[in-house]
C-alpha cells in the first residue's frame, strides 16, 4: 500500500462508499441539470422574448450554470479520484484510521476517522469520520500514539494529545 497520509500530487483519496456517493451525487446534480433545462425551455416558450425581461427565464439559466460549475467539480475530483482501502496495520495517524484524541487547549476528548477527501456518505459523517483535508485531520496526520500534535484551526493554535491511533473503527465497512 502506498503511502495516504496525504493526498498524492493531485490525486483525491476515497472510501469506497464515499467513491459510491459521490457517483450518485454527481448523477443527481445531471437531473438537476436536465431539469434546469427544461424549466428554461419551457418560460421561453411562455414569453415572447427568449431572455430580456423573462425573469424565469435568467433564474432558470442562473441555476442551470451554477449546477454545471459544481458538476464540472465533482467530475474533475471524480477523474482525479482513487479508491483506498483503509489499513490494517497502523503506526501513525494515516488515512482510514481512528484516532482517539484530547484537545488540551479547550479540555475536551474527541474520537475521529480520516476520510475521504470530500466525506460524501451521511452515514460515514455520522459515523465521526472527517475528511483528510479538515484542520483537525491536518494536525493529528502523521503523528503516533502519546504525541501532542500542535496547530491553527479557526485562527487559534490548539493542542491535540493523541490518544489511541486504530486501523477503521470497529470493523466497520468503509
């Protein structure tokens, strides 16, 4: 297995289900575009004028290029996309592991899993896993168990004392 800790060059890092998500959320934002496209069609066809003065029919192209903007996005990070397996064995705080942690900076424990690049699956949100690129995710990569892990979120400089580094938590399917 190569190394995940982070995102390779260009390259975006997915749990299957969320490679799975993402697939259909991209299909979801082409029904939205053929939708768009239709309401577009259908206020010319109700006005005289295809586009002066035809406020549904700007809002309806206002929307229609605002989906293709995200579904171009989600396509890109699609093409550039890789699916990775979590893994088994852990030393440090990598893709696909648990990290149970203490935030000493504002006296609290937290327990994460480090995601895919953009955490599509609602179940794996509420599961606790974030994405490789949030600020927590960040600080905590690389590092090992007993380790303070020390960084910006929100402008403020935190402590992270790692706690527990666990390949995915509970065996649970990613």
């Amino acid at each position: 297995m190569s190394d995940t800790s982070n995102s390779p060059g260009n390259r975006f890092l997915f749990l299957p289900a969320d490679w799975k998500a993402l697939e259909e959320f991209i299909a979801r934002l082409s029904a939205q575009i053929r939708e768009q496209k239709l309401i577009s069609a259908e206020a010319v066809n109700q006005s005289s004028e295809s586009w002066h003065d035809n406020y549904p029919f700007e809002e309806a192209q206002r929307q229609l290029k605002a989906l293709l903007v995200q579904r171009g996005e989600f396509s890109k990070m699609r093409e550039l996309g890789e699916v990775v397996e979590p893994p088994t064995i852990v030393e440090s705080v990598t893709f696909g592991t648990t990290v149970s942690y203490r935030n000493r900076t504002d006296s609290f424990d937290d327990r994460v899993t480090i995601g895919s690049h953009h955490v599509f699956s609602e179940e794996l949100r509420d599961d606790g896993v974030i994405s490789y690129n949030s600020p927590v995710a960040r600080i905590l990569m690389g590092g090992r168990e007993g380790e303070v892990a020390k960084g910006e979120i929100n402008g403020r400089m935190v402590e992270l004392e790692i706690r527990s580094v666990v390949p995915w938590n509970e065996g649970k399917e990613p």
